[in-house]
C-alpha cells in the first residue's frame, strides 16, 4: 500500500471515529444504569443490561407523548420531502433541459439560497405564517422546510439530469413522447439514485429541525421529537441513561432510512453519466 493511500485510510478512520464513538457511546449509554454512567463513564459495554431504558420510552409512562411526537414529525417530514424533491426535480429539469432567457440568472438565485440561513428569516416566516393562517399547524412547518430545502436538492438534481444524452430524449420524442413524458416516464426512473440522495438529505434536515418547529408551533401536543427530546431532557434531567435512550431512538428513523437507501445514495453521488 502506497503511503498517500494508507494515510487516506488513517484520515478515513478518523473522520468515522469521530461520527460514531458519540453515536455508539449514546446506543450503549441507554442500556446503562445511571450509577454506571455517573461511575463509570467511560466504560463500553454496559454491565449489567438494562433494558427498561428504551422499552420505557416507547411502551411506558411517556410513550403517548413519544408516539405523538413521531407522527408529528413524520407528518411534517413527509409533507416537506415530497414537496421538496418534486418541486426540485421539475426545476432541475427546467435548468438542465430547457434553453430560455435568464435560465442561468434564475438558477443562480436558487444557489444563493444555500447561503441564507432559516434563522435569519425566523422573524418575517413567523408574520408570514400567522398571515396565512397556518400559526401552529403541522403545515406551517413542512412548507417552509421544504422551501428552505430547494436549493440544495436543485443544484445535486441538476447536474445529473444535464448528464442524461441528448439523443435519449429524441429518440422519445420520436416515439412520440412529450416532452413531461420525458421527464416522467425515463429521467425520472434513471435518476432514482439522485432522488434517493435528495430525498435520504431532505428527511434528515426536516426530521432534525429544531428552530422552524420552536416558533412556529403552538402546544406540546404539536411537538416534534427534536422538541419532545429537549422537553424530556428538561423533566428527567437526574435521569441521564433514559435521556440517552430518548434521543437515540427519536434519530433512529433518520438512520434506518438511510441504511436502507445507502446504495442508491451512494450511486447518486457517483453518477455522472447513463451508461447503456
């Protein structure tokens, strides 16, 4: 092995230690007692097992509160991922596809999206939000984070739908297909690695938002679990192994959808071209 190589790999393990040694010190902390976090902190494995932790949150006393707060956010997240990588893949189409005036300008204002942050425009959502109606509904959140997540999804779509061949789309065209024929019935089905990366960063943005759900929601029962776990840390604040427990399984459906879609994600951030 090359030096270069095996001080990319060190580099590599780095990085990946310092992802999950605080992922896996979370898992394993909700199996302890907290006598042995408090004891022992820096021990691995739990000794003995406890696993009222986590069966606590989900089947016990909190567990309506849990299961309210997981809709909530599935709601949300659902909402604001369709929204977004529908939107953003019809945009991206536009500015892959289609030649007109101002294409570039127009696109250059969804890359200048990336640089505002959505706590600069807390105060003026908030009057908007109220405005239209939608002040403490679920709705109300999923809209603006979908917004906020445009233009990121853009400009990962645009790229690969440019890299599809010209000569595909005529050859459909002379079939007879449209030109949203096009985009629905071929781009799309070759660009579901692109829209399982979109897709896999959008559910994480929105299952992980904090500020949007703070402000603009009104009541516990409207709660997303980033808040429940906040909430819950503030209540059980002695209790730090069911704290660890609570916010383990409040990231975990954000960790298994990426599990499942991890091949697709990694060919949409790799391919560059349609091979055929």
């Amino acid at each position: 092995m090359r030096p270069f190589d095996l001080f990319r790999y060190v580099i590599l393990l780095i990085v990946a230690g310092v992802i999950l040694i605080p992922i896996g010190y979370a898992i394993l902390g909700g199996f302890k007692s907290n006598n042995q976090l408090v004891g022992d902190p820096v021990s691995v494995f739990p000794s003995p097992w406890i696993l009222s932790n986590y069966t606590d949150v989900v089947l016990g006393a909190n567990a309506l509160v849990f299961w309210r707060e997981a809709a909530n956010s599935l709601i949300i997240a659902a909402v604001a991922v369709t929204l977004t990588v529908g939107l953003a893949s019809l945009a991206a189409f536009v500015f892959a596809r289609i030649v007109f005036p101002g294409r570039e300008a127009i696109y250059t204002l969804f890359t200048l999206g990336l640089l505002f942050p959505s706590a600069v425009a807390i105060l003026p959502l908030y009057i908007l939000v109220q405005q239209v109606g939608l002040d403490g509904n679920l709705l109300g959140v999923a809209l603006p984070q979908a917004a906020f997540g445009l233009p990121l999804t853009i400009i990962i779509l645009r790229p690969f739908f440019k890299s599809i061949p010209v000569e595909l789309e005529d050859a459909a065209k002379i079939d007879g297909c449209s030109t949203f024929g096009f985009f629905w019935r071929i781009l799309l089905p070759l660009a579901r690695p692109a829209l399982a990366t979109v897709s896999v960063l959008a559910i994480v943005g929105t299952w992980n938002a904090f500020l949007l759900p703070l402000i603009l929601l009104n009541g516990a029962d409207q709660w997303t679990l980033p808040l429940g776990v906040m909430n819950f840390a503030t209540e059980h604040v002695s209790d730090q192994a069911r704290i660890l427990a609570f916010t383990v399984i409040s990231i975990m459906p954000a960790i298994l959808f990426y599990v499942v879609a991890e091949k697709q994600i990694v060919g949409g951030l790799t391919a560059g071209s349609v091979k055929g």
